[in-house]
C-alpha cells in the first residue's frame, strides 16, 4: 500500500527537476550583446552602439555564407539604461548583455565625466565585473565597434585578446576592466586609468566584411596608452611607453622586452624582463612627501647589437648596470610627465601612505594630487641578469 504515496513523491520530484528556470530565455529568440560603445547622441543625450553576435558566422567549426560575423545596432536616448530597452525599435529579440566583454567609451563622454554611465554598470546584475572598459581616442566609439578582423570572429574578440597580450608581453596596457575602475574611485591616494583604444587605417572600408579577405586589413583597432583621470573625469593620454613605466612602477608588469642603448651611438642590446617587483616607501617629513620607489627586475638577454662575451661575468654586470640606468631615467621622464601635465597620482603612492600611516595621510587627505605634483621623487632600480637565451655568443667561422 505504500507503493503509490512512493511512485506519487518521486513524480513530483521529477516535474521540480524538469521545471525551468523564471528567467528562461531561448537562444534563437535571443540576441547576444558582446561589446557596447557609448557617444554622444546627435537628437538625445547619450548614442548606444550594441555588438550583436551572428553566430552561424561567428562559429568556427562551421562557416556560414560569407556575411558579416557580427551586426551592430544603435538608439539614442537620455539614459543608458532607457536606451537598453530600446533597442528593439530596430532588432526582433530580445537583447542578452551577459556576454559582454568590451565597453568603449567615447572621449568626449569621458572628458564630461563617466559617474552616470558607470553607475548604471555597476548596478545591473547581467553586467561582470570583469568586462574590459577603455576610452576611445580621435574616433567615435561606435567606429571602433564596426571595424571587422580577418582572423577574429568579431571586433571585440580580438580587442579583448589584444589587450591581454600586450599587458603580458610588453606591459602596454594596465588593468583596465570594470572593477579596477571602481577600485581607483574608491581608492584614497589614487586616481583612475583606462587603456586607450583609437583606428590605424579608413574606418569605412574596414566595415565592409570583403576587406576581412586581404592580407593587409583597410583598418584595425590599436591601442594607444593610458588615459588618465581625474576622479571620473578624464585629463588626457600617455603614451605605450609611458604605459609600460607605470605599470613597472605600480607593480604590476607580468613581461616585457626593452632595447637598451649601449656604449656606442645606435647600438642597443635587447633585454628581456621576466620576474618584476615594485616597492614604494613613502611619508611625510614636515608635511611634505618623501617618496621613494625601489624596483627589482630579473630577466635574460636574447641579443645584442655587438660581440659581447656573455660566459663572462663581468658581461653581465655591466649589462645589469646599463639597464637599471636606462629604467631609472626613462621612468623619472614618465613621472615628471604625469606630474608636470597631469597633476595627478595614477600610481597609488597616496593610496601607500594612506594604507602605512593612516594619520599623516589625513593632513594631506584633501590635496594629495597637489602634494605628489610638486614632490620629487627617488627611483632605484636593481636589474640581475640571469643567463642569455639558447647560445652564448654570436656564431662566428673559426679560421
């Protein structure tokens, strides 16, 4: 008799596992968002530009027609979050931005300050955190958006890839997703960046999916440095160079390979960084910064423009002095820059003193920009060299 209460309970166990989910949505009654750009709108406030993915192209197993791997849509509004729901004036589905991987912010939304479009990031659920966000330098974000690549399934692929490995391989690109954004704004002692993003190239025929055939690409995206803020307004751009020395300064390079110039004019040994360290000591003597940044790098040497026996200690030594010279004054250049145009730290030596000594940080709390502007700072730079690649030294015919 037991038999059917039994039977009954595992039935209604399987219609709960069979249930869907309340937010159920079908994939082909769906349009996937994979990048947004954000403008100045010509009859509203704000342009909203959405990467949607045309999957039977994008895949890559199986090809599709030839059409375009990705459709991109725009609508104007007065808020972000109006011009979202919008977007079915032009498209038949529903729109899906979970999977957006790439924002791009036009300059001059940036210049008039970002606190209205980020708010609306941060308070969507469907937004991660992790998503790429970068500034769009001398070309409308949208134009960014359309330029197809040949080897890329969509624009904001090869943006994101492009990025990641710049910041692994030659340290060009600092952090530049939605979280550290919101972490530099929080912060106290440290001013926001973004990585830049502009076009090499005629952004109109590289919207037409037959360039994606030629070797040479009518256009493609670049990325151009670091652009700089003020709280959430943006100040202006530096360059890759100075890119690669503010992330030696705040720690954070993974990889990079420098061209040391060496004794004699036009000639450069190239050195190849692989372990990095960045320590900042910093305080305050008579209500004025002391700052001082100490870096250690280890790496090895895969060329060299002249015969220089690298069996030899004493090679090395003057190599690791060469390099630790070259850093220090190219890094001094980067500060002076950042502190002469910008006024401002994108470093975090505020944010240092304020997490080591709390109550001298308070006496500078309200103009700390000011104070790091007019500070000098001290930079050392320990270089070990470690070994050369695979051969020691140039190959050469014995006579």
């Amino acid at each position: 008799m037991m038999i059917k209460p039994i039977i009954a309970m595992a039935g209604l166990g399987s219609l709960l596992l069979l249930s869907g989910c309340w937010d159920l949505q079908e994939l082909n009654r769906t349009s996937l968002f994979t990048g947004l750009a954000l403008e100045p709108g010509t009859e509203s406030k704000i342009r909203v530009t959405g990467e949607t993915l045309n999957a039977s192209e994008a895949q890559a197993i199986k090809g599709g027609e030839g059409a375009a791997p990705v459709i991109n849509y725009a609508v104007e509004a007065n808020t972000t979050p109006e011009a979202m729901v919008k977007f079915n004036q032009i498209l038949d589905r529903s729109i899906n931005v979970s999977h957006v991987g790439v924002i791009i912010i036009d300059e001059r939304l940036a210049r008039k300050g970002l606190n209205h479009y980020i708010d609306v990031l941060q308070r969507s659920r469907y937004v991660r955190e992790d998503v790429l966000i970068l500034v769009a330098k001398n070309y409308k974000a949208s134009d960014i958006l359309k330029v197809l690549f040949p080897r890329g399934p969509y624009p904001t692929f090869k943006i994101h890839s492009q990025l990641d490995n710049l910041s692994k391989l030659w340290g060009g690109a600092l952090r530049s997703r939605l979280f550290d954004f919101n972490q530099a704004l929080a912060a106290k002692g440290r001013e926001p960046t973004l990585s830049a993003i502009t076009l090499i190239g005629d952004p109109a025929l590289g919207t037409d999916a037959g360039s994606i055939k030629s070797p040479t690409p009518k256009a493609t995206a670049e990325l151009v440095g670091t652009a700089v803020f003020q709280k959430d307004k943006l100040l202006g751009f530096i360059s890759l160079d100075d890119t690669r020395m503010l992330s030696m300064a705040a720690g954070e390079l993974k990889g990079t390979t420098l061209s040391v110039p060496l004794e004699k004019k036009g000639e450069y040994a190239a050195i190849r960084l692989l372990n990095w360290r960045s320590q900042m000591k910093v305080s305050l003597e008579h209500g004025k910064p002391e700052i001082r940044l100490v870096l250690y790098g280890k790496g090895n040497v895969p060329s060299t423009d002249i015969e220089k026996d690298l069996s030899s200690v004493l090679e090395y030594q003057k190599l690791e002095e060469l390099t630790s010279s070259y850093i220090k004054n190219q890094m001094m250049v980067t500060i002076r820059h950042i502190q002469g145009e910008y006024g401002v730290d994108p470093i975090g030596f505020g944010e240092k003193l304020y997490r080591r000594h709390y109550r001298q940080f308070l006496s500078v709390a309200g103009k700390w920009n000011e104070s790091f502007a007019q500070s000098p700072i001290e930079v050392e730079v320990h270089i070990t060299l470690q070994r050369s690649e695979l051969k020691t030294n140039n190959i050469t015919k014995i006579e």
